[in-house]
C-alpha cells in the first residue's frame, strides 16, 4: 500500500533532519565580508599515546544573512549545504556579544587566553652631561 505523507509530517521530518546536523560554538574572528563570518571554533582532547590535553583550534567561514555577529561575538553555528567555495556553514544564534563593542584596544584573547602586554612609552633620549 502506498503511504502518503502530509506537510505537516513532510516538515517534522525536515526538522528532524535538521536537528540532527553538526552543531558548534565558536568565536567570531573576522566580520570583514558582506555576510560572511569566519568563526574559530576550539576542542580539548586528550592525546592517546602521551596522554597529555592538547587544544585543537579550527576556522570555519559561517553565512551571516544578517550580517548580525561581529567580532568577538560567540555563537553557534550548524552545518549546511555548500554556499561558496568555502563556507559550508550557517549562523544559527548569537550567544553572546562582545564585551568592548566596536573594537577597542582588547588586552585578553577570548580564544586563546593569551594577554597582551601593553605598548611601552617611548623613552625621550637623556642629554649626557660633559664632563669639562
């Protein structure tokens, strides 16, 4: 017997479909593209001879329709089909916005934890006394 299927059922199971997708979270890099982000996404793992953790860091280039996420922004982004040489990805939701928005001078990594040292001040060259 042939079965038929309803929209309504036709849609669960595309939600489903969905669903079952890659998912990750990740931290915006760059924002520079019309409606695409490049978004780094890190894991823990464990090495299997050594046994030491080790963090593995990758880039993925996510389509923000919107052009909603900025720099610095986390988010969660899901596999989906190809949409360009290189983004095979979409923004799914903004987690959490930058804390300094606009930029600004940034003295911790988000990602790698990393702190910058401030710039030194310029030292104004001292005159040497003679000694005649």
């Amino acid at each position: 017997m042939p079965t038929t299927t309803t929209t309504a059922a036709a849609s669960e199971t595309e939600t489903e479909k969905r669903a079952r997708r890659h998912r990750f979270t990740g931290v915006v890099l760059s924002d520079k593209g019309d409606k695409t982000r490049v978004v780094q996404v890190e894991w823990l793992y464990r090495h299997p001879r050594y046994d030491k953790t080790l963090r593995k860091r990758s880039k993925f280039y996510v389509h923000d329709e919107k052009n909603e996420a900025h720099t610095g922004d986390r988010v969660e982004i899901a596999g989906t089909r190809p949409l360009s040489k290189l983004k095979r990805w979409r923004l799914v939701r903004i987690i959490e916005k930058a804390r300094i928005p606009g930029g600004g001078p940034v003295l911790k990594d988000e990602v790698s934890g990393v702190v910058a040292k401030p710039a030194k001040a310029a030292k104004e060259p001292v005159a040497k006394e003679s000694a005649s």
